[in-house]
C-alpha cells in the first residue's frame, strides 16, 4: 500500500501533465476523422440540405413537479474502497464529474462498511476512515454542484464483531456452520439484521445527510445453491407450511418448489420495507433501489421477481456492467427493453457500465478498451437504458478509463430528449417468463430456456426486425401492439397465459411457438398434450415408457447427426445428381422456406418425437434421423424418411397464421450459429406477422435496430456489432459499415422526409412512398442515431 502522500503526488502529476483534460480530443483518432470525411463525402451524393447542426438544440427542462428519479438520465460512480478515505480527491472528482456531465452519483454509505461515522451499533467503519465523514463531505459536494445522491449499501454481509454479539442475524448451512465469505459472514435475510439494523442505518443516513435516495449492491441475500437453515428461516418456513425446509434440492417435491416462492416473496417483503424506512424518514421520493441484474438466470438465481419488482419500484438501477461470454452487446438493448416492458417506458434504467476489464476476464484495476465500453454503453442508450460510468476505488494507474464517458455522456446530453419517453416500435413480441425458467428450467435453465431464447432473438437482430420482450402474464395489456408472437421453448405456462395467447390468435395475431412450448403447468409439470394443441394443430401421440424430463434435456444437450427434409423436395428441378427412381417434385414450397431452393435437406443436431396432426395442417419439414458421420465409408442416411414433423403451419379461417416448430431450431441457431436456421426462423416470423414488420435495413453486417415514436417524430438507433470481437470481448477496434439503405413505415403523425443524423451531425431528406420513408445511410462506425419528422 503507497502511503497517502505519494498517492496525492501521482495524482497531482498526473493531472497536471493535462492528459485528462484533452481525452475528449484524443477520441477523436485519425481513424475516426477519416471516417467522417469520407461519411460526408458520400452522403453529398444524397443528401439535399446538409447543415450542421447545434449541439444543444433539443433540452427543455423537466419541470420541477418531475421527481429526481424520472429526470436524473446521466449517472456516475467511484465504487468506494477502505483505503480510499485517507487519499480521496474530492476536487479531482468533482471536476470529473463536471467534465462529464454527470447528473447524479452512488456514493458508499453504509453495510458492510461505514462510509461515516456511525452511532449504529457495530456498524464497522472502513479501515482506513480514522473518523473522516467522507460520504458526508461527498455528499454535501455532489448537491452543491447539484446532483443526485443514491447513497449506496451492501447488505449481504458483515464483520466478525457483529457475528459474535449477534449469531441468530447470519446464515446457516445445514450442518449449522455459518455462510462466511473469505473473513466476512453472510447474513440472513429472514433475520433482524434486515428486519432492524438496516433499517436503523437507513434512518441514520436520512436524518444526516438527506440523499436523494438509496441503492444496496446485493440485498437479496443468499441465493437458490445457497439454502439458509438458520432458526429464522426455519421458524418462518414452518409457520407456512408446517415443515422444516426441505435439505435436498429436488424440483419434483412440492415442498422445494414452494421453498422457492417462499423466497421469492420475502425478496419483496424487503424490497417493500426498505422503501417504508426511507420514504418515512426522507420523504415520498426518498426511494430505495436495491440493485437487479440484467440476466434473469441471476435474478432467478437469486430469488428477485423481475415482474413484481417492477410493479413496485420507480426506477430500475441496473447492475449489468458487462457482456457475459459468447453473447453480443445486443443483449444490452435487449435487457433495455425487457426491463422497460415490465417497468414502463416512462421510467428510467441506469446501468452499471464497467470502465475495468469486466467479465471475463476480470481485471479491476486495468482500463476496459474503449471500443468495448463504448459499445457496450451505445446499445444500453439504443435499448433505452441510462448512461452509469461505474469503477472500483478513488485512484487509478490506468488513466486510459477516465475518457471513456466524457464523449458519450456530452453526446447523451446534447441529444437527450430523443434518448428516453418514448414508445418501442416493434410488431413482434417475444414471450418470457421467470416462472418457466424456475420451474421448467430447473437447474438447465441455460440450455432449457436461455439458449432458445438466444437463437430466436438474434434470429430477429441478425434480419433486422424490431422485437420487443413481453411477459407472459403482460399479454393481455400488451398484445394488442403486435402482429406475432414467438414462444422461444416457452414450456411451462399458466392456464391465463394459455388463455391469452389463444385469445391473441383468435383476433388475429401470429404465433411462432418452439420445443416444449405449452407442455408444463405453470409448476413445471409434464402435461399429457401441449396446451395450446389446438392452435399447434399438433398432439402429443403417445407416450413412450422413456417419455421422462431426463430424456428430453439430453436432447436439449447434445448436437447428433439428423437433418430436416423440406417439403415438398425440389430434387428434380435444380442441377446436380440425383437418384432417378425418386418420384418427380410435386407443387411449390411454401414461403417460409424461402431461400432453400437448392436443397431439399437441412441439417439440424436435435431429435423429434411423432405427433399427431389436426386435418388441415401444413407439415413442411421433417425428421430424418441420426446416421453415421465417421468412417465417410459408413457415412448414409440410414431412415432418408420419416412422417415425424419438424415444421407444422397451422391456418384457419379469421385467425392469426400460426407455426409450430417442435424442431428446436431456435436452440440450435444459439447453440451451432447455423445461418440456415437463423433464416428459417426469421422467415417464419415474417410469414406469421403476415408481413407487418415497420422496419426494413439492407447493407451489410451485423445491425442491432431500435425503433421508437415520440409525438412528431421516429427515431431509429442503428448499432453497428460487425466486429472480429461481435462474440468474444474485448472489442478493440471499430469497423466502419455501410452503405445501409433503410425503409421504415411512417407512423400517422411522421411525414418522413425530414432526417436528423444525431451522430454524424447531418440532415437528409427521405424518399416517401406509400407510408413509408426510404433512405441510405452510407457509413456507421460504432452507431448512428436517426431522427424522421
Ligand atoms: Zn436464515
């Protein structure tokens, strides 16, 4: 440890060689110039106005009335360490903060550690605090210079002192042991501690201080591998149901499935407590946030109802500071959406966004590349989330980070009226449920639910079609915005779910369902027949001896040698071989096979049971099962045929058009990144919207498209992910795409012609035609944001 004498020297040198100061000049690389140039030079052809535009044009003040939590967009965080009180520079970081143009900061209050001095009993003040007030002294200067304070708490765990005098507040393994992490003891969320001694510090800090309100790093206290058998659980466990709680994790038992929920609803209980102690004290908008995750596995993990969590809270603070491997920054956009699904589109997300190495792998003190945070923070914005520079401790080596906010926060605030109140624009919804992944995901919850997921929505990123996330127990207040809906493997629903979604077809809408959708209850058990059999047009048809869950998550698991046959084949009429004593091809495919003219097979990796099919139903694919790959002597399709469905489509008079894929290709496009079924799965969205998609991108790469109105106007976000790093971070260059030539179709009070380029900085004009505005955009580096009047 340097002392705090030479730290303060580092800084000081560091800041006054300048270097900060001239970041926001620094981004703007050769590379970047060249590119705007060349931008400019070929929009010329185009574009018919073409004038620069004043950086501070949108900006209208909320008015007071709006609370802080609806208005604060721009958020900033030096995640306190117990070394930082001796050599904290407060002045640096203000000027930080001002540089940046950050509105509102989560300071380290109290928790684990007390950031001030606390009269809570054995609240342990940080090691190297000596009596400094040091939240008190950043507090008092971030409203001086008018910010938002989230004070900020750790609940999870706490010292040994308070261990020893309080032993029934901390958690307990089955063999009595307590839960300890590294020399810290992990409390109990059933136990006084949240009951009392948090609340208690919360009041503290109110009566003190008066931040605007509060947010608590991990609140939820221990998660699902995690069981506390502690007397307080025990005694509450049993007050419901009459039994001490169950030591095996078994899923089939009752008694473990409503262990779950029990959780679950103490989660809230906290949630609702905290909020009582805080706006009681500190008034209405005194509000408490404890911090969620943008997974939901996570959330599930760890007992916090994403649904109900946001029936209840006025904003969302997203800890989600880094994509997770193997998935792209569109899951930022997306998590922007399906948290603004649930909490509403008028409330605010800030997230997380690490400026250190996150992830995978993770090095706290070395700068994130800057094309990488970048990225990151970009799409989070294009999903409607909110700018939140987050690091660990007050003093850095690697100075490179620091720049890395400054460009976009000044971009976020010159454009910051067309970055939140605003309505998605999407005609397709894609179905979800935490439930299904507790109770049909089980403990596969990531091949079972996640990886369907990840195929059908980068299915959707990878043709351009806007998408939002609706949950299940939304779709009758949400439905009617959309053509389709997809059921990605959705297979465990509720009987209102059920309901709704056949309701939803029956006035109209499209459904693309996968796998197992609408097999398990809402508890996950197996059902004799599909739920939503009848708009399938597809049965179970028996019942094998082996027909058990076990089976069907090795299939989920493994990628074997089958293939779908398309039909009808085509065999005869494209060039090539073939076997002459196969009859000759009969009529013409369908339009969801689009593109597979010259194949009459495709490969798949997964396995399919019989079904029985309703008259009427279309059988486009099926099963061809596994043969031999190795030795090439032994390499030929053993069953070239079988009637075992793949693809049924389903069409009946004044209903939606609706597809059933029992063949799991959304699974496989996450799992094997087949393009084939990355086409097939979006032409079958198409097919089922009938067509009714608001947004048409062609042009190269990969695209992450966002669309939204406001009262006037659209506004399209494109997110350039082509990248040699789209799938494995860091990305450390950004590569140029374009030309991209755009159709969007016009809301009612849009005309379409009037283009507002918010990042190149330019104007263009809009051919309208039938509705819908054309254009091209010829160059995106990282993003570019369009504004159509
Ligand atoms: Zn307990």
């Amino acid at each position: 440890m340097q002392s705090s004498a030479r730290l303060g020297e580092i800084r000081d040198k560091h800041i006054g060689r300048g270097s900060i100061e001239t970041h926001s000049v620094m981004f703007q690389s050769s590379r970047r110039d060249f590119l705007k140039q060349t931008t400019l030079a070929a929009t010329a052809v185009l574009v018919s106005s073409h004038s620069t535009i004043a950086a501070s044009k949108p900006g209208a003040a909320p008015p007071p009335s709006v609370p802080w939590y609806r208005r604060t967009l721009c958020w900033g965080q030096t995640n306190i360490t117990e070394m930082d009180p001796e050599s904290y520079d407060i002045e640096w970081w203000r000027r930080y903060w001002k540089r940046t143009q950050t509105q509102g900061v989560i300071i380290n209050a109290g928790g684990i550690v007390a950031y001030y001095p606390s009269q809570v009993p054995l609240h342990h003040p940080a090691e190297r605090l000596n009596g400094r007030d040091l939240f008190g002294e950043l507090c008092r200067v971030a409203h001086a210079d008018g910010l938002m304070v989230f004070a900020r708490m750790d609940s999870n765990r706490a010292h040994e002192d308070l261990y020893r005098a309080h032993p029934d507040w901390f958690a307990r393994k089955s063999n009595g042991q307590p839960y300890k992490a590294d020399d810290l003891f992990i409390t109990c969320i059933n136990s006084p501690y949240y009951q009392e001694h948090i609340p208690a510090i919360l009041r503290e800090i109110i009566e003190r201080y008066h931040p605007e309100g509060f947010t608590d790093n991990s609140w939820s206290g221990l998660g699902r591998n995690s069981p506390c058998f502690c007397e307080n659980c025990q005694k509450r466990f049993r007050e419901r149901t009459g039994s001490v709680i169950p030591g095996e994790r078994d899923w089939n038992n009752p008694l473990y499935r409503e262990w779950i929920r029990w959780n679950y609803e103490r989660r809230l209980e906290i949630w609702d407590l905290n909020n009582r102690v805080t706006r009681m004290a500190g008034g209405p908008d005194c509000i408490w946030a404890g911090m969620n995750s943008g997974s939901i596995a996570s959330q599930a993990q760890s007992f916090r109802d994403y649904r109900q969590i946001c029936r209840r809270a006025e904003l969302i603070m997203l800890d989600h500071q880094a994509r997770a491997e193997g998935d792209g920054f569109q899951q930022n956009g997306e998590t922007g959406k399906l948290i603004h699904g649930l909490l509403g589109w008028d409330k605010l997300i800030p997230e997380s966004m690490a400026l250190y190495q996150m992830g995978k792998p993770l090095f706290r003190f070395a700068s994130k590349p800057e094309p990488e945070a970048r990225l990151w923070m970009l799409d989070g914005i294009a999903g409607g989330l909110q700018p939140w520079w987050h690091q660990v401790a007050a003093y850095h080596e690697d100075r490179r980070r620091y720049r890395i906010p400054e460009p976009i926060y000044q971009w976020h605030k010159a454009n910051e009226n067309y970055l939140h109140n605003r309505r998605p624009l999407a005609t397709v919804g894609v179905v979800w449920s935490q439930q299904n992944l507790d109770f049909y995901g089980r403990d596969d919850a990531g091949v079972l639910v996640e990886l369907p997921w990840r195929g059908m929505t980068q299915a959707l990123v990878r043709a351009r079609i806007p998408y939002l996330p609706v949950h299940a127990d939304d779709l009758e207040r949400d439905g009617d915005g959309f053509s389709t809906l997809l059921l990605p493997n959705l297979a465990a629903m509720s009987d209102s779910q059920v309901a709704a979604v056949r309701r939803f077809v029956q006035r109209g809408g499209g459904l693309l369902a996968t796998g197992q959708s609408s097999r398990y209850n809402d508890s996950g058990d197996l059902q004799a027949d599909f739920a939503l059999a009848d708009l399938f047009g597809a049965h179970i048809s028996q019942t094998r001896p082996d027909d058990d869950e076990a089976r069907r998550r090795r299939w989920a698991t493994d990628t074997v040698h089958t293939y779908l046959r398309l039909s009808p084949e085509l065999r005869a009429r494209v060039d090539g071989p073939h076997i002459k004593s196969e009859p000759p091809p009969s009529g013409e495919r369908h339009p969801v096979l689009q593109g597979f003219d010259e194949t009459d097979i495709l490969a798949y990796g997964g396995m399919l049971d019989p079904l029985r099919l309703d008259a009427g139903t279309e059988t486009l694919l099926t099963f061809i099962p596994a043969s031999p790959t190795f030795p090439p002597e032994k390499v030929w399709m053993r069953e070239p045929k079988t009637d075992i469905p793949g693809l049924i489509l389903n069409t009946r008079p004044n209903q939606g058009r609706v597809a059933f894929l029992p063949a799991d290709l959304d699974r496989r496009f996450g799992r094997d990144n087949l393009p084939d079924h990355g086409n097939l799965l979006a032409n079958l969205v198409r097919w089922t919207a009938a067509g009714d998609l608001p947004l048409m991108v062609e042009g190269h790469g990969l695209i992450d498209c966002h669309l939204y109105s406001q009262p006037g106007r659209m506004i399209l976000h494109l997110m350039n992910l082509t990248n040699p790093g789209a799938w494995r971070q860091p990305v450390d260059e950004l590569i140029p795409v374009g030309p991209l030539r755009v159709r969007i179709k016009l809301q009612p009070d849009v005309r379409g012609k009037n283009l507002r380029l918010l990042v190149a900085d330019q104007k263009h004009t809009g051919a309208v035609k039938d509705g819908w505005s054309h254009f091209q955009i010829n160059s995106v580096l990282d993003h570019e944001v369009v504004v159509l009047t």
